[in-house]
C-alpha cells in the first residue's frame, strides 16, 4: 500500500545519526541472579538530572524506610553529558547538593566502581549511556538506566546483549510505570484493557529521536496499561502537539498524546471490559525507586528487556512515521533494521 513505509527506507532512516551496536535474541531476559543483597552502597554516574538528587536525598535520610533497604549512595561521577546545554549546567550545582548529602565525588567510573555495589545510571545524555554501562556490566554490578535507556534502538539492543553477555540484570523505566492506578488496572481490575489514550510533556532534544527524551514518560504508562504486542505505529506531528496511534497484536488501540504547548500533565483514560477508568495522580520518584531497590536485592528484574525493547521500537516507529508524512511503520521492520546495524558492533564489543 502506498503508506506502508518500505524496509530499505526505514533501514536508511535508523541508521542515520547512530552510535551504536548490538544483536539481541528473541529471550532478552538475563538469568543470572547472584543472590539476595540485603543492603548495599550505590553510586551515582551522571550529576545532570533532578532524579540523582531526588534519589539520594531519599536514600541517604536517616528516617528511610525499610522500604529501601538499608541502601545509601556514598559515591558519584558527576558526568553526565558533554554537549546538552540544560544538563550541563547542572552539574556544579547537583554536585554541591550531592556532597551536602553525604556523597563523595569522584573523577572516574573506574574509581566508583571500586566503591559501591550497586549502580544507578542517571546520565541524562542517552547517546551515553551504552559506554558507560559497559562499564559497569563488566564489573557484574546490578544496575537501573534510567530513561531513556539509549538514544537509539540500536543502542538499546546492545545494552540488553551486552548485559546477557556479561550475565548481569540490568533494567530501566520512567517512573511514570508506577502512575497512581495503571497496576491494578494492569492487574486486570477493570477486566481486559481494549485501549487506552495517556499523555505527558514531550520537550524535545535535538539530540534524541524526539520521543526518546520527554515523550517516553507518557508512552512507558501507555505500555504499562496495554501490555507488549504493539504491531504498527502512525504519528502525527505539529510543533505543539504529537499523536500517536498503535495498533496491537489483537487489533486493540493506544495513542499516546505529547503535550508540547499550554498546559501540561501526566495522565490517561482507560478503556476497559468492566469500565472505563481515568488514571490517577503521578506519584513521584518513590513508587520506582522502591522497585529499584528489589531489583537490587534480588537481581530480579521488573521490567523485562523484551517489553522496554518494544516501548524504544514504538518511539523508533514514531519517528520514521514523522519523517515519512505519517505513513504506517510496522514495528518488526524497525526492530529488524536495528538487529541488523546492532550486530556488527556488539561483535566487536565481545
């Protein structure tokens, strides 16, 4: 059909502006559970986002919870990334924030590594992120990338190879996974969920594919209701606004609204078999964090690989469909495209 977008267009378009490498199988899951770690210290790499600081001034108050384990972050590299203006500049002033926290600051991966057991990757630059967590898979520490896990599919894939090469858990997530109502509406509350329509800020960042940046807040709860199995994608796109429309597997659909004008939320109706339901109030960093800490008891990972790939081949879609008038994408062509540039650097990665 004529607005079926053809492969070797996507295959040029996903190439384009790519630093990255990496094969992934059909099982993305990693195995290797080292044991219960009961309590830990955590480092920091990358001082340019609100969430480091969010996340250690809640670990590092003396009244935490037993929610988190007994964790605290007694190290961090402030960098971050190298060229994104609004996080840059965050830096000197986080740092300061970090160390009034108890935190001590040091110049290298390396040198954190040697001092922590656990690692939260905050870069905001995701275009950084496959580098620096290969650092720290090659330790066998447990680790969270928070979002966007890469700046490009590619990336993504690599980062979930590497990590099954290196037989270590690895996940990410926005914390809008944890919006006040999308489990138990997971969990089936309102019966089958036949659609859903969420929405969140979407900034974009010249840098990133424009929903890797913001807009993965809104598309993360999107999947978080509807679950894998998103086969096509169509977007539309103005300067203020972003519409994009999946169609599953079972013919359901979800859209996903990026609010770039006027006011703006996180939010989202759900369309279910029992009822139709409104999505309640985001809740902060906390909800996340909390699975963050299981994860690094347990190696046990919240999300899986396969479902965090889907939601990076969704946005990936997204993009070529934009850069294509809104033609249909289907989502096996991008991730197929993207298997095929990922391998030949995971290879020389090995």
């Amino acid at each position: 059909m004529k607005n079926l977008i053809r492969r070797r267009d996507f295959i040029k378009t996903a190439t384009a502006g790519s630093i990255s490498l990496g094969l992934v199988n059909k099982s993305l899951l990693v195995n290797n559970i080292a044991g219960y770690q009961s309590s830990g210290r955590v480092g920091i790499i990358g001082l340019d986002t609100s969430h480091s600081i969010a996340f250690s001034r809640v670990l590092n108050d003396p009244a935490a919870g037993p929610e988190f384990g007994g964790y605290k972050v007694v190290a961090a590299y402030p960098k971050g990334s190298n060229d994104i203006k609004s996080s840059v500049d965050r830096i000197p002033g986080y740092t300061e924030d970090v160390k009034k926290l108890g935190v001590e600051i040091v110049n290298s991966i390396d040198e954190l590594l040697e001092k922590v057991d656990v690692v939260l990757l905050e870069t905001n630059d995701g275009r950084r992120h496959l580098e620096q967590a290969l650092q720290v898979m090659k330790t066998g520490k447990r680790m969270f990338i928070d979002k966007p896990i890469a700046a490009s599919l590619p990336d993504t894939l690599a980062i979930f190879e590497m990590a099954k090469h290196y037989n270590v858990p690895v996940f990410s997530s926005s914390s809008l996974r944890y919006i006040t109502g999308a489990k138990e509406i997971a969990e089936g509350s309102i019966g089958k969920v036949l659609g859903a329509d969420t929405y969140s800020p979407a900034t974009i960042e010249k840098t990133h594919p424009d929903l890797f940046w913001y807009g993965v807040h809104g598309v993360e709860t999107l999947f978080t209701i509807m679950g894998t199995g998103c086969k096509s994608v169509v977007r539309n796109f103005t300067t203020d606004t972003d519409f994009v429309v999946g169609t599953w597997s079972d013919n359901r659909i979800g859209t996903f609204r990026g609010i770039r004008s006027g006011r703006s939320n996180y939010g989202g109706t759900v369309f279910g078999e029992k009822e139709i339901t409104v999505l309640g109030k985001y809740g902060g960093y906390n909800p996340l964090l909390i699975e963050i800490i299981k994860f690094f008891q347990t190696g046990i990972v919240p999300v899986s690989p396969e479902e965090t790939t889907e939601i990076f081949a969704f946005m990936a879609a997204a993009e070529v469909s934009k850069q294509n008038s809104g033609s249909i994408v289907h989502l096996e062509d991008v991730i197929q495209g993207a298997k095929e540039q990922a391998r030949i650097i995971v290879s020389n990665l090995k």
